[in-house]
C-alpha cells in the first residue's frame, strides 16, 4: 500500500507558522485529526490536497511529490472543505454529475456512483431540489457524497459531521468506517466522540505541531492519572471550575451535591483518579489555552 | 549406446488431457474481476465539452449582440465589392478580441467554497478555464461565420468568399491568442492579445488603396485559402495542446 509521506512541511504566513516542520506518514486507516481553532488543521489539509503551496517541506504519494504528480494524483483524492460551498442552482445528482466531470469519470461509472452515493447519505429523496434549498445538514451530506464519488484512495475531510443531527452522524462513521478498508481516511473534526468512534490513529494538533499521535487507547494513557472526580457542594465546585480545567460538571441527587471531572496533575483533597477518555486528553493538551492548571 | 526412450502415446494422452468442463463460476468470477478494474477515463474533448454549461448566459448574449452590432455596420456602411470583403476581414481579425476580454469572466468561480473543490478534483481549475474558453471561442468563430453567412446571402455576395475573408484573420489571430494564452500570465496575456489583434488590424488596413485592391481582388483567393488551411491547423494544434496542459497558471 502507497502511503502519503510529509517531510518538514512547513507553512508560513508572514512570520506566523500555521504548519511547522512536520513529518508523519499516513498509509491504510482512519487518521482523526484533532486540535483547536487555529491549530493548522485545514492548512495541513490544504497542502495534502495540493490546494496550497507548503512554504518547505514535501508531501509525497508512493515515494513521488504530489506537485509532480498533479492530475494523477489529484485522481486519487477525494475532499470535503470546511467551507463548502456550491453552485445553488444545482440539484443534488446535477451537482454530483458536475463534480464526476471534474474528477474525470465515464457517465455509466457517474449514474451509479451518484445513485449509490445519494442512498448512502440519504438524500436520494431530494431530487429535485435546488441547493439553495437543502439545509446545513444536507449540504454536508452532499459534500461527503462528492469527495467520495471518485472512490478516491486518500479521503481528506474536514469537519465532515458539522451541522449532522446525532442518527447522520452515526450513519456518516458507519460509512466511513466501511469504505476505509485499504485506504488512507484523514478527518478533522471538534467532536471528539467521532474521531474516537472510527478513527485508528489519533493525531493532535497544537500551534502547527503534531503533540501527540496514537491509538485512542495510547492517547489514554498520556492522559492517565491527570483525571479526577471529586464529589462537593456548589460553592466549592465554582472555586474549583475557576482554578481547574472541568471536563464536566453533574448535578447529583437532590440539594447543591455537585460531580466534577478535573484534568490535572495536582489534584484537590478527595479526588479520585478515574479512567481518561480521549476528550480528557483532548482537554489535558489545550488546558494551557484557557490558562488553568 | 544408451536405449531409446520410447515415443509416448501422444493419441493417448491427448485423450485423458481433455479440456476441462466448463466452470460454472467463470462467468460471475470474470464479472467481478471486471468490477474491480479502474473504469476508463473519458477524453479531454467529453470535459471539454460538458464544461459549456458553465459559461454564463449573459456572456452568450453579450458575444451575440456584440457581433451582430459589427457585421450589421460592415452590412450597412460603404460600398460594395471588395471594400465590403475588407470589412468583412477587418471585424473577423479583431473578433477574437471578445474572447480576450472574457479570459477573466470564463476563468472566475462564482461560489467560493467552489473554488476549493474545484482546484481538488483531477481536472485543475486551469485545465476548467482552457475549455472554457475553447468553446467560447469557437462558438465565437460559428457565430461569426454564421452571422457574416447570412450577411452574404442578404447582400447577395458569394457566401465562400466571404466565409473565407472573415474565417482566415479569426483563426491567424485565435490561434496567436492561444499561443499566447499557454505562455503568459493573465495580466500579460490580455496586453499581449490586444497587441496581436492591433497588429492583425494595421496589416490588414496598412496598405495602400491599390494593393489593397489586389489583396481582396480574385488573384489573392489562393494565397488566403492557404493562410485559412495553415491557420486552422494551427488553431487546432493550439487548442489540443491548451486542453490537454491547461494554463501556464490559475486566473
């Protein structure tokens, strides 16, 4: 299996690095891309799709640069952009017919692809609908339908369940973890429990740095002994929340009795160490964003 | 002397090697092996081709009425004869010029979150501009002949030969435009076209009244058919090279 190579890639804009010195190989498997705003996800992204320029660095593909591979390897791609946007006027198997033109496929392989795809996102009853008529939620169910329509080897996306009600979500991993069989699947995305449901390999993102890249298991144990519960009274868990970074806060029982969820190393008296999930994680990595302990 | 290794039975064995009965599962197993070969790719001219819904209507509309304005004053203006071919010859030379000004136009995603998408697929937003503009321009160049053909018939002149003094400047300028187009940015390329097209112009209108007369007199017919046949082909080389290569850059 081919896989796709990053050595050094490095973005700058001016003197901000979006991207900074970056090496990873990505070969078969779902790769969940995690990180805060600003973090360098889409520009990442953006460069492995060739869309953008990285300022050093080289992504190849099978061991050759994907600008020297151009039109050949933008055939084996399939992309969902974070601001997808689309020619209103289209309906949804216009604008798929329109994208399979684009991506260089025969009309029999685009009738059965746009049929098969418009089933898998659930939105074959759409027909005729103009875009400008499809809500957020059908809009990103029509993106995921276009990356995939070329039954593309690399499948970037970025935040592909933005604006996807909870049963499209489930649908939308159930069929990316079906179709990632042999290939090489990134997605970024902010709801953790996605990433953590299909994704293989965990990478997490900071200031254009990869920090930490694992197994949900792996990323787990980075975080073990960093998370607590601790049991107290309203007023003591405001103190706390100002203190600490909360991964959740519960209402216990009847009167003020308060459950809380604390990332960090030092933890209060009476806290109990418990068994870190991969949004704890998520929450130890960018705890110093909201400067907490 | 070692023994001779006796001849095998080969009636024998070609009996016992029969060929073996049909499999059953052949058909279904060749079926699926099928399904898993990559599909075939369609040509350039198929993306070429589905790329002219694309064009916006306004522009259709504009390119129409902007060469019916010229040819009705070439029908209208002046004498007849070979000052009416010279005309002819004048509008068609700089009628590529239509297509120079929409370079930009053609080469715009109206939706932004388009653009994105568009530079992912396997055919670049560049290689999306080049057919676009290939079908402007020989849309260009149809309307043009159909337009001047009709003139023709209106203003009772031979429709060939009048086919032929407007087709011959088109296709020398469209095919430079094209050249052009491969080689510069677009800055440069709308500069450098208007530059052909001026120079298309002042060759065509430089020479004095007497040469002139030979030029659009029936002498001169040979050497513009062969120019028509050299320019074509040359427009034709320009337009399989654009479309397979694209743009030097993204407009």
């Amino acid at each position: 299996m081919e896989e796709l190579q990053l050595q050094h890639l490095t973005k700058c804009y001016k003197q901000f690095a979006a991207v900074n010195d970056l090496t990873l190989t990505l070969g078969e498997g779902v790769y969940g891309l995690l990180g805060a705003n600003g973090a360098g996800k889409t520009t990442l992204m953006r460069m492995l799709c060739g869309i953008l320029e990285p300022t050093r660095g080289t992504v190849r593909w099978g061991g050759t640069e994907i600008a020297r591979l151009g039109e050949e390897y933008r055939a084996l791609l399939g992309y969902l952009p974070q601001d997808f946007g689309c020619y209103p006027d289209f309906t949804g198997p216009e604008f798929l017919r329109y994208i399979a033109v684009l991506k260089g496929l025969t009309p029999a392989e685009t009738r059965r692809r746009t049929a098969q795809l418009l089933a898998q996102v659930g939105l074959e009853e759409a027909g005729r609908k103009k875009l400008r008529a499809y809500s957020g939620g059908m809009r990103q169910r029509l993106g995921i339908a276009q990356a995939m329509l070329n039954d593309p080897r690399i499948l970037i996306l970025d935040e592909p369940t933005a604006g996807l009600d909870p049963r499209e979500r489930v649908r939308f991993r159930n069929l990316i973890a079906d179709y990632a069989k042999g290939r090489t699947v990134l997605l970024s995305t902010h709801i953790v429990s996605d990433v953590e449901a299909i994704a293989d390999k965990i990478l997490l993102m900071k200031a254009g740095r990869i920090v930490e890249e694992g197994t949900v298991a792996q990323m787990a144990d980075t975080a073990r002994g960093k998370v607590w519960t601790v049991h107290t009274d309203a007023a003591t868990a405001a103190r706390l929340e100002a203190v600490y970074t909360v991964a959740n806060l519960r209402h216990t029982g009847a009167g003020d009795g308060v459950e809380l969820r604390l990332i960090t190393t030092d933890p209060p008296e009476g806290a109990v160490a418990v068994e870190p999930t991969l949004e704890d994680v998520y929450l130890w990595h960018f705890a110093d964003e909201e400067g907490k302990s | 002397m070692t023994p001779r290794t006796p001849e095998p039975d080969w009636g024998a064995l070609l009996r016992r090697d029969a060929p073996p009965a049909p499999d059953p599962a052949g058909p279904a197993n060749t079926l699926r092996l099928l399904r898993t070969l990559p599909p075939p790719r369609p040509t350039g001219w198929d993306f070429v081709r589905s790329q002219a819904g694309f064009i916006r209507k306004g522009m259709w509309a504009a390119q129409f009425v902007v060469l019916a304005a010229v040819l009705a004053l070439v029908w209208t203006g002046g004498d007849p004869g070979s000052d009416l071919l010279y005309r002819y010859a004048l509008c068609a030379g700089a009628a590529p010029l239509l297509l120079v000004a929409n370079v930009q136009d053609l080469a715009r995603v109206y939706h932004q979150g388009m653009l994105e998408l568009e530079l992912a697929t396997r055919y670049s937003l560049a290689k999306i501009t080049a057919a676009r503009l290939l079908i402007f321009g020989v849309c260009d160049g149809v309307l043009l002949a159909v337009l001047a053909g009709a003139g023709a018939v209106a203003c009772r002149q031979t429709l060939w030969v009048v086919l032929l003094y407007c087709l011959t400047p088109f296709c020398c300028v469209s095919a430079l435009c094209l050249a052009l187009l491969r080689r510069l940015r677009p800055a440069a390329f709308a500069k450098a076209a208007l530059a052909v097209a001026a120079a298309a112009l002042v060759v065509l209108t430089l020479p004095a009244g007497r040469i002139r007369r030979h030029l659009y007199g029936l002498d001169a017919r040979p050497f513009w058919a062969a120019a028509l046949i050299l320019s074509v082909l040359a427009l034709a080389w320009q337009a399989r090279r654009l479309t397979r290569g694209g743009l030097r850059t993204t407009l």
